[in-house]
C-alpha cells in the first residue's frame, strides 16, 4: 500500500499525531493507500513556517509579478505531464468517473496558467483627485493578505483545491491547505510538483487531519490573516466564529438545494438530458447540483417519464472504466443518502425510480446508489430542504411565472439555478429573480475558470475564479501622493 507524506516547511514529513489515515476505495471498499496525520504541533509548524516565509523571508512575496506566474505557468506545466496519474488517483480516491476526473484536472491546469496570466495584467489604477487639500493623486494598489488558510472538501479534491492555491499564490500569499480527510491523495501529489516547481520554503504547507480539530485551529490562530473555505454550511457558520478572534479576512463556499424551473415551452429531450447533468453529474456529489426540479405542471408527467426512463438506462460501476456514475464517497455517505431517500418515503413522496443501494456486477462492495427520482413533493419536505449530496431530485410543479419564482426561492440557500424557457424574455426576467450566484438559461452545470462562483444567503460569502477570485486574496491599499506644495494652512493660529 503507498505511504504518502505530508509537506511542511518546504519538506516532506510524517505526521506526529500517532494516527494513520487510511483512504478507502469507495468502489470496492478496499484500502489504498495511507499517511500519517498531523498533530497540533506539526499544524503550528505550518502556520511559523508560513508566517516565516511570508514576514520574514519575503521571497515569494516580493518576487516581480511575471516571475511569479513563471512558476504557476511551471506548476500547470507539470500537472499536465502527470494529468492522467492524478485523475486514476482521484477517480480510485473520490468514485467520480474518470473522465470527469480528467476534466478536473484539465480545468486545474487552466486555473494555473489562467492565473499566471492575471497577475501580470494591471489592475492597478492612479487617479488625480480634488479635495480640501488641493491636487493629489490616489494610487490603488493591491498586496497579498499574508498567511492564508485553504479548507476543502471530498467533492472535487483537486479542483477545489486549484480554485484556491492557484489565486492565493499568484497574489503572493504563503499558505497552509488543508483538504478533506476522505480524499487526500490527488493533493499529496500536487504538492511533489510544487516541491519540483521550485517554490520557496514555507510558501506553501500541506497538513491532514480532522476538521475539528486541525481546520478549527487553522480558523482561530491569530498568526493566519485569511481562512477560506469550501464545504457544508453548518462548518462554514463554525468557521466564521471560530475566525472572529483576530476579525481574519474569509472566504466560503458553502452548500446548495438548488432550483431547476421547467417551463411547458421549452424542448423536452434537451431539458431531460440538462437534468440528468444537473443532479447525477457527479453522483449528485455536486455544491450546485440541480437537486429541486421545479416544472410546469402542463409537462410534468412526460418530463418524469422520460427522466425516469434515462436514469434508469445510465450505467453504474467501477469509475475507472467510465461509467455514468460511480459510487459515492465514503460508507458513511452513502449511509446518509440513504436515510434521505427514507426520509422522503416516509414524508409521502412518490419514488419514481432508484432509491436503493446498487449492488450488481460487482458493485456489491461498493458506496453505490442508483438514481432516484421522487414525484409530487412538496416545500415543507426534508428532502426538498436539505442539501442531500447524492443523486437524488425532488419534483415540484407550477402554473404560474410568479409561483415557479417563488418556489425556487423558498430555501435556506443560494448558490445557483436553471431556467429552460424558449422566451427570451421570460428567461432574463425570471433568471434575475432567482436569488443565487451561479445560474444557467437552457443548460445545466457548465463553468469557467474566467468567470466568478459563489453564494448568496447561506451558500457563501465571496466569489472565487475569474479576477474577483485573485481579488479575494488580495488587500487593496490607497495611497495618496500630495502634488500641491505647501501645507495645508489649517492650524495657522
Ligand atoms: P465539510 O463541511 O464536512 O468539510 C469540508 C472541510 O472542512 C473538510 O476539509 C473538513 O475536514 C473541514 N472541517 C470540518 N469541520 C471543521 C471545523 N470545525 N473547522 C474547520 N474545518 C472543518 O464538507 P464536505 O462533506 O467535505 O463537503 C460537502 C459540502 O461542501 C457540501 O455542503 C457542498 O455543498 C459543499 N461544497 C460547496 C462548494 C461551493 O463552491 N460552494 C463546492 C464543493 C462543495
């Protein structure tokens, strides 16, 4: 079995805790692979090595911009060459499919290079002002926040991880990741190629552990000047006191129950197979999941039908070899889906396909689930409000624009969101009332390096890709330049 190491201080190391993390096949339910945790002790190790690298060395900060992205373009670079070594990695760690694994990856090496790029645009503006005080001019310049703590959960190991390493380094940051204890492996081999890259010492810390524990103290050391974080909301709400301490800067991404609003005028085919991508993508494993399908009433049971004919046909099994879906994450995941799909029996929901354990051609061992479908739900349904994070879709119905408006905002969160209209009109109208940060018109899932993602209500604070995403990691400071000689004359008596 292979024995990874964690990466602190510009080494690789075991972790000191005296506890060893095992990663789990989900497929088959086999060990992997294993590391050492980190212990409290190695955890402020990370933050001084940080702290250091940051405050005293200077190297990484104080590197001219252009050299700077030279080692993101280095970084993308590698992560390319070692593209398919990574996905196997996640694909055996995570259970998504392979290709999607691949496209995980290929994203990530984009983020890099897309950040590489824009940390060399100015973005810095000079304005002449007219005040009290005669004629200046105000520069505004930006400068890394400092010591960054990155947290990241199972979903998308790699990608979400990039999302952040990739804007926090090319800001100048020095940073401390710390990635979910279910899926470490893709992200130990991220940081062999930042140790190839040349990094200075220090930059960047990669520590494991419990969330609990090694994340909360991340959140609360007053020596870290940003935390942020991807993940559930209720971690998100812990981060956000356990930051207050030192008033950290913070970023998150949070979770989802996402609306899918179904107008009767729209094609069925492409609607069903927008809606397969926006709930089984992923095993449903997905922050922004099309989990809510919210549907015309005039088109609702062709739509099922047919949906249901589709999910039942995709193909479920060992995601190295590219099925449609492969197992959810862990035991314990797929145990709470499980209890979801209960939940949504017992409240009266009409199961119309899936809703049970996959156990077929040698799935037996595995964290499968097949598709699932539930029919005529209603608001006040658990598994209409809960983020489930599996791949499991509540139906709703409605006979007006404004009632589809208001069931698609009737929820705690708000992340993101689809209408499928062929009006024009009606889509832009209804698309700006959706109260979320990433939506779709006539399509389900796609995103971009380029442009920015993030929550409104309890789905998060800030946005991460595009430049909002370097911004993120970026203070902005004013200075200004007295151009008029001479002084102000205020105090002349
Ligand atoms: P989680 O909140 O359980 O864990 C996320 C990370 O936080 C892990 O690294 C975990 O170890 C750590 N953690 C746990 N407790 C902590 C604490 N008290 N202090 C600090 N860190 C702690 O989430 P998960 O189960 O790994 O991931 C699923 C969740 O992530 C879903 O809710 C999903 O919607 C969300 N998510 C959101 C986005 C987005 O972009 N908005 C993207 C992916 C996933």
């Amino acid at each position: 079995m292979t024995k990874n190491k964690t990466y602190i201080d510009g080494s690789f190391i075991d972790g000191t805790s005296g506890v060893t993390l095992t990663s789990i096949n989900p497929a088959t339910g086999e060990a992997i692979a294993e590391v050492e945790e980190n212990s409290i002790s190695d955890v402020e190790r990370a933050i001084a090595a940080a702290k250091r690298s940051f405050y005293k060395d200077r190297t990484w900060r104080d590197m001219d911009a252009q050299s700077r992205g030279d080692v993101l373009l280095k970084i993308a670079d590698l992560i390319e060459e070692n593209l398919e070594e990574i996905a196997k990695t996640e694909s055996m760690d995570n259970g998504k499919p392979l290709r999607e694994a691949e496209a995980d990856v290929d994203d990530a090496v984009h983020c890099f290079r897309y950040y590489a790029g824009l940390i060399r645009a100015p973005h810095e503006g000079v304005y002449e002002v007219n005040g009290n005080f005669g004629t200046m001019h105000t520069y505004e310049v930006r400068e890394p926040v400092g010591v960054c703590a990155l947290i990241t959960p199972w979903n998308f190991p790699f990608l979400m991880g990039v999302w952040k390493l990739a804007p926090a380094l090319a800001a100048g940051n020095s940073v401390i990741f710390k990635p979910s204890s279910e899926t470490v492996l893709s992200i130990l081999k991220l940081f062999e190629l930042f140790d190839q890259a040349g990094l200075p010492k220090g930059v960047v810390n990669l520590v494991i552990g419990p969330g609990g524990k090694i994340g909360n103290l991340l959140a609360e050391s007053k020596d870290i000047d940003m935390v942020t974080f991807t993940g559930s909301t209720a971690v998100g709400q812990s981060i956000m006191r356990a930051a207050a301490g030192n008033v950290k800067k913070i970023g998150l991404e949070l979770g989802g129950k996402s609306p899918n609003v179904i107008f009767a005028d729209t094609d069925l085919e492409s609607a069903v197979e927008w809606a397969m991508m926006g709930i089984f993508f992923n095993q449903g494993e997905v922050c922004c999941a099309g989990s809510r399908i919210i549907i015309e009433k005039s088109m609702k049971d062709a739509f099922v039908k047919r949906f249901a004919e589709r999910a039942e046909k995709m193909t479920i099994g060992n995601p190295l070899e590219n099925p449609d879906m492969g197992p959810l994450v862990s035991k314990k995941h797929m145990e709470d889906v499980l209890a979801y799909i209960e939940a949504g029996k017992a409240e009266g929901a009409t199961l119309v396909c899936g809703g049970e354990r996959y156990t077929e051609g040698g799935c037996a061992d595995g964290y499968f689930i097949r598709p699932t479908i539930f029919d005529n739900c209603t608001s006040d349904m658990k598994i209409v409000r809960e983020e489930i994070f599996g791949p499991v879709v509540t139906i709703q119905t409605f006979e007006t624009e404004e009632e589809a408006i208001e069931l698609a905002n009737d929820t705690d969160y708000g992340l993101a969101g689809a209408v499928f209209t062929n009006d024009v009109t009606r889509a832009m109208r209804v698309i700006k009332e959706i109260r979320a940060g990433i939506t779709w018109i006539n399509c389900y899932n796609p995103s971009f390096t380029e442009a920015p993602w993030g929550g409104y209500k309890m789905s998060g604070i800030g946005r991460e890709l595009g430049s909002h995403g370097l911004e993120e990691y970026q203070e902005i400071k004013q200075i200004n330049l007295n151009l008029t000689p001479g002084a102000p004359g205020w105090y002349e008596n």
